[in-house]
C-alpha cells in the first residue's frame, strides 16, 4: 500500500476544445503532428512554472502545483501556467498552418486539499474533490479562458486579474461554486510605506529585533571588521518594514552608531545599478563633495590618500562618480570595466571614504535586477577594510528561489563573531499579539468581541489591521476625541460594521469613496507602477492632476511628493495593494491605451536621456499588448499588435544594449530573452540578432546551456530570414555561427566547434545570393 499525506495543492485541467471533430477532417500523421507539439508545449509551459505534470487524457492535461514541495505562491504559479497554455495554444495554431480559432484551450483551476500518494505504485497521485471540482470548471469554461475556483481567486487577487462570474451548477457538486475568470497577470507590487496618523507599535518582534540589534552592536565592537547579511523574509502586510525600522531606531543609540544607508528598490523598472546612486551619493557628501563633474580630482586625492594607488585612485574615483549619477566625465563607454571590476571600484571607494560601521538597509530586494543582488553578495565577501558592514534586507519569500544563496543559516542558529549572517522568516502575529496591535493602535475604543474578530479576521497580518482601522476612521466609523490613551471612539454601533474578508477589498472601499477627480487619478496613475509622475497624469486624462494628487495626500493615500531625475516629482502609493487596487478596476481597454500613453511621455520626457528610460518604455509598450482585449487588430487607433510588439521588443534590446555598456549583463539577458519573445515571426533578421544578444550575455554568468540553445535558435532564424529575401541574413547568421563556435571552444568541443564553422561557409557560399 502506498503512503499518502495530505497536502494543499492547486490543480489544473487543460482541454483543447474542438480536436475530435479537427482530427476527422485531417491526416492521421497531421493529427499526430499537431498532437506531439501540443503535449511538448504543455509539458514546457508547466514545467517552466514549476508544476508537476500529472498525466495526459487524449486531448486533455492534468497538473499539480504543490507536489513534491509547497511553496507559497503554487496558486499564482498555477493560474500563470494556465493564461500562457491559453496563449500558447493559439500561437502553436497559427505556426501550424490552421485557421484562426482551429486550436484553442480551456482551463479549470481549483486550490484545495488533496491525498497525495508519495511512494508505491501511485506514486505522485492525487485525489479528492479539489481536483474534481478543477477538472469540472476546465468543462464549464468556454475557449480561450483560464476559469479558477474561489479559493484559488483569493489566492492569486493579489497578482492576477479576475473577473466574478455567476455561480455554476457543476455535476456531482451539491451546492452552486463560486468561480472566477483570470484575464491576466497584473505587474508586480512593492514594500509598504508607514501609515499616517494611526501608526503601529512593534508587537511580537522582541526576539528577532534583540537578534539584529545584537549583530549590529558585535560589528560595531569588534576588533577586526566584520562583514554580514541578514534577510527579513515573509508575505506582504506581515510587518517586514516596520521590523526594520525598529531595528534602526535600535542601532542609532549603540556606542559607535553605525552609519545608516538606504537602498530602497521597485519594481519598475529602472537601471540596474539606480538604486545604489543615493548610496554613492550620500558617500560623496559625507566627505565633504559635491557628485559633480569637477570633483574627480579631489576624489582620486581623498582615495590616494586613503591608500589606494594614484592611478587606481583616478579610475576609481570616475566609476564611483558615474554611479552617482554624474555627467561629463567624458569617458569612453566602450572601455568601461566589466562589471566585477566596477564592483570592485565602487567597494575600495565605499570603504576608503568610511570610517565608522555602516548598516545598510535593502527594502524588498526581491525587486533587485541580478546585477544589483551580485554586487550586495560581493560587498560582504569580505570584510571591509575599516569600520565593517552589515547589510539588513527584506523580501519576500519567492526572492530565495531565485537566489538560493541568500538562505545562509536558520535565523534560530547561533552565529560566530564573523559569521556571514543569516534568514529571519518572520511569521503572522498570533491572535494575542494581533489583538494587541489593534488596542495599541486604538486603545479601547473597541468592544474585547469586536477586537478578537478583527484578530481572527486578518489571520494575524498587520496591514489588514491597520488598513481596515483606516477606512473605519476614514468613514467616520471610528473618530479621534483627545490626545490621550483613549483619544479614539467608535462612532456606530459594532455590530453594524461590517469585516470585509480581505485586505484588497478595503482597499478598493477606500478608493469608492474619493471625489471622482481623485479616484480617477489613484486608478489612472496606478499604470505606472507604485510610484507615478505628476506631469504625466495630464497625458493618462486625469483632470486637474495637482487638485487631484492634494486629495490623495490628504487623505494619506500617497506619500511625496519624491523627486525622479527624469520624470520629475513622483508619489508613491501607501503600499503596494493600495496601487494594485486601483490598477484592478481599469477595463482592458483602458489599461492598454494607458500604458501606451505612458510609454510614449516617458520617451518625451527622457530627452538626450532616454537611454536611462529603455526598459520602461519597453515594459510599458509590452504590457499595453498583453492587456489589449482579444478582439480587434489595433490595441489603440492606429497602432497594431504586431507594430507594437515590434516596437516594444526594439525598446527592451536598446535597453539591453544599454544595460550591457553598464556592465550589468544580467540585466540585459532578461531585456534580450524578453525582447526575443516579442518579435514578430516576420521579422527572422532582428530576432537572430536579438537571441544572439541573449547567448553573448547569458554565456559569462554561467548561462552557457540557454546561451547554446539562443545562438541555434539564432541560426535558424537568420535561415528563415534568408528563406524569406531579407538581405540581413548572412551578417545575422555569421554573427551566430560565430557566437557558438566560439562558445564551443571555451567548452573545449573543438571538434563541433571546427565543423560549424566549416558548414557555415559552405552554406553561406560565394555571397552572391540576394
């Protein structure tokens, strides 16, 4: 007999819709054909989410999200697989030489509790309703649409744009079921900002705020520099920030007080070293100068002088000034260090020009580009020459995925004198605790039942707590009498106030109730990301911007306003869910027309400068064609799919261009992989330069297998581009050939290497092809 467990997965059932009566009308090899690409198509799709595939029922898919490991985002990742199997499916129709609408998909998507066989002969199987009820909704969805269960909606609101539809008679259910329609992934969230006038105490993190604050106190102390990581880890809304505030506020009373530096990162995308220009910045400054073009010469001094060769003073000198932000140096790109050089640059600087311990504060680097997470590794590598270093980050749990090396040592393992730090998994507040912040927000005002149902309410999350206390006094339900311990009253009668069942959906109350100018402003801004420029609100048709943004910092809805060296004055929402509230309710429509429009004022606004806006561009122009409705050529009046596609791509390669001159060739292998998926079939030339891009950045940070794959992919696209007349095809094609010969070589397959080549020129011949 097998052994089983129970676990929570989220299941998904995927069924080409319409294949019986395709398969009457065609060849059974065609059949066969068309079958093959879609299981290979399925199998990368789930297995690229990290889903497990269950099995294959003739037309049909079933897979897994959840087995063998848990991870806190399985319903996210589910729900993703399915809106790409959904556009994968149609892109494999028109690759196959079908009709439009030949090949299409449903999905059904249920989260629950299954029994999951672990080893024997079932090994790997689930059952249960849960995944019943997923293979039930895949059968009610019509074509083309991704359909999940309420638990799976609750999951991914966050992340996922989901429509309510009217609740289904499903067969074999005895009660209607709740379902909901995912129509796409919303762009990513950021850190929580501090509240306004209700502002939390730090309850239930003693132990871990004695922990940091204690590691601190050792760097500072100790004889010889010592040098550390820690990361803060958990889910939005569980207190991440205000921990670190507090662990600041901590570390300014000890004996030396370290210097305290700031990275604050977002997920729009910027330059991948940007955030660290206030760090270098700020370090100017605290030697007495200005981040101006004049001041290399006096830096190189302070550096010489620090010990640090004057040759190599100079040169360091320029690339700490280039990080922070300066101009003029007249220096040629083209024979800028490669980027382990900078960071060693940036870092001999840093540590010259400090003389006291530094505590530096990294707020949600699961936003960081690769680049900006390979130089914080580099900077506790070793230990700093002077005053050592502690570097204090938060993030959420998905960042550890992607960068395995953050894990270190469980936070409850006890670290040496010169340990390299470790991962504080911070949990929800208990009910006690939750309990307690919410007399400490609002003293008595509450009655004890009301208290413990807001407690078992938010399941211990804070922002839940202080949000929804937020929109009670923003409604008048909870109202301010006196400066005193009981300065708060409660306006209606408790049981009259109803708790809303998650923090997203008090959000949303919070934006109904602003005039219309200013909602219109929260909902329209919300395009560009958490933070949005006031000079563009005019261009995205919010009336009255400056009116319409006092409302929203009156009522503490923004923090700012933030200065940007290119968008000019910024405000950032109060946190991240606030801004996904209101990007969640712009129609489709709408949504594409805003980024197209943003897109095309950050171009303006950029100037000489535009090269610094590249990604954003991109990134906007791409996220105005994924949220364009299906129907219809145009996304906006004027402007088609595949023109916009073309154009966004030809935005994300400038951007990995740029990113490459900066060293940051992480960075411009993510522009590059994007770029390639955007272009155009019809376009073959300027999709083999693009993959060849991708390989000659992937292949030096150890990518060398993907690197192999992009130069082939490349190769077969400038074949296709020579199979359609384009003139291009033999530079694409020598670039290519050449790229993965010489990839070849470094791997020591010299054989295949020398045979390429040989091919190569044979098939390119005398050139007197057109």
């Amino acid at each position: 007999m097998s052994e089983v467990e129970r676990r929570i997965v989220s299941v998904l059932f995927a069924d080409l819709v319409g294949f019986t009566p395709l398969s009457e009308r065609l060849d059974a090899e065609d059949v066969a054909t068309i079958q093959d690409a879609y299981f290979a198509l399925v199998r990368e799709t789930v297995g690229r989410y990290g889903g497990q595939l269950e099995k294959f029922i003739g037309d049909a898919a079933m897979a897994v999200f959840g087995v063998p490991r848990a991870r806190d985002d399985d319903a996210e990742r589910a729900v993703r697989a399915g809106l790409a199997l959904v556009a994968a499916v149609e892109q494999l129709g028109a690759r196959l030489g079908l009709e439009q609408g030949t090949l299409r998909l449903r999905v059904g998507i249920n989260t629950g509790e299954v029994v999951h066989a672990v080893d024997g002969p079932d090994a790997g199987r689930v059952t249960g309703d849960t995944v019943n009820t997923a293979a039930r909704l895949q059968a009610a969805t019509a074509a083309g649409t991704v359909l999940v269960g309420e638990e799976t909606a609750l999951a991914v609101a966050e992340a996922i744009d989901i429509e309510a539809v009217p609740p289904l008679e499903l067969k074999g259910k005895s009660a209607a079921v709740r379902a909901f329609v995912a129509t796409a992934v919303r762009p990513q969230r950021s850190r929580e900002l501090a509240m306004g006038s209700l502002r939390a105490p730090t309850i239930g993190r003693e132990r871990e705020v004695e922990r940091l604050v204690g590691r601190i106190a050792a760097i500072a102390r100790a004889r010889e520099p010592i040098t550390e990581r820690w990361l803060v880890v958990a889910p939005p809304g569980v207190g991440k920030t205000r921990l670190v505030e507090e662990v600041v506020r901590w570390a300014e009373l000890e004996q030396p007080a370290p210097v305290v530096r700031r990275i604050r990162l977002r997920p729009e995308t910027s330059a991948p070293y940007a955030p660290l220009t206030p760090l270098a910045v700020a370090v100017l400054a605290d030697a007495g100068l200005e981040p101006a073009a004049p001041a290399v010469a006096p830096l190189a001094e302070l550096l010489a002088a620090g010990g640090i060769e004057p040759l190599r003073a100079r040169i360091v000198a320029r690339e700490l000034l280039d990080l922070a932000g300066v101009s003029g140096l007249e220096e040629d790109r083209a024979g800028r260090p490669d980027r382990d050089q900078r960071f060693g640059a940036w870092l001999e600087a840093l540590d010259v020009l400090g003389d006291r311990p530094e505590l530096w504060v990294v707020e949600d680097l699961h936003w960081a580009a690769p680049d900006l997470v390979a130089f914080l590794e580099r900077a506790t590598a070793t230990a700093s020459p002077r005053g050592g270093r502690l570097i204090l980050a938060t993030a959420r749990p998905s960042f550890l995925e992607s960068a395995p090396a953050w894990a270190g040592e469980p936070e409850h393992g006890a670290p040496s004198e010169r340990t390299a730090g470790g991962v504080i998994e911070l949990a929800t507040l208990d009910p006690t605790d939750a309990a307690g912040l919410v007399r400490a927000l609002v003293g008595v005002a509450l009655p004890e039942a009301l208290v413990e149902a807001i407690a078992a309410r938010s399941d211990g999350n804070c922002l839940f707590i202080e949000e929804l206390l937020r929109t009670w006094v923003g409604t008048g339900a909870l109202v301010e009498v006196g400066p005193d311990e009981g300065r708060w009253r409660l306006a209606v009668p408790a049981e009259q106030i109803p708790l809303p069942a998650t923090v997203q959906a008090i959000y949303a109350a919070q934006l109904d109730d602003l005039p219309a100018g200013a909602r219109q402003a929260a909902r329209r801004g919300a395009v560009a990301g958490r933070r949005f420029p006031v000079r563009a609100l005019e261009t995205l048709g919010v009336g009255e911007p400056a009116q319409a943004v006092e409302e929203l910092r009156r009522r503490a809805l923004v923090a700012g306003p933030l200065p940007d060296r290119v968008s000019g004055d910024t405000f950032a929402y109060r946190h991240a869910l606030l801004r996904d509230a209101g990007y969640a309710s712009l129609a489709r429509a709408e949504r594409a027309d805003l980024h197209v429009r943003l897109a095309r004022w950050l171009e303006a606004a950029a100037g000489a400068e535009v090269d610094e806006v590249a990604a954003s561009v991109g990134v906007h122009l791409a996220a105005g064609l994924a949220s364009a409705p299906g129907l219809g050529a145009e996304v906006v009046p004027g402007v088609t799919r595949a023109a916009l596609a073309a154009e966004a791509a030809g935005w994300l390669e400038r951007a990995g261009d740029a990113a490459v001159a900066d060293g940051a060739i992480a960075t411009a292998a993510a522009s590059y992989r994007r770029a390639a998926g955007l272009t155009d079939g019809e376009a073959p030339a300027d999709d083999a330069r693009r993959l060849t891009k991708l390989g000659r950045a992937l292949a030096p940070t150890g990518g060398v297998e993907e690197a192999e794959e992009a130069f082939a992919r490349a190769i077969d696209s400038a074949r296709r581009a020579r199979d359609a007349g384009d003139r291009a095809w033999r530079e694409r094609f020598a670039e290519a050939v050449e790229a993965l010969a010489a990839l070849l070589f470094e791997r020591i397959r010299f054989v295949e290497a020398w045979r390429l080549g040989e091919d190569a020129l044979a098939e390119m011949g005398d050139g007197d092809d057109v």
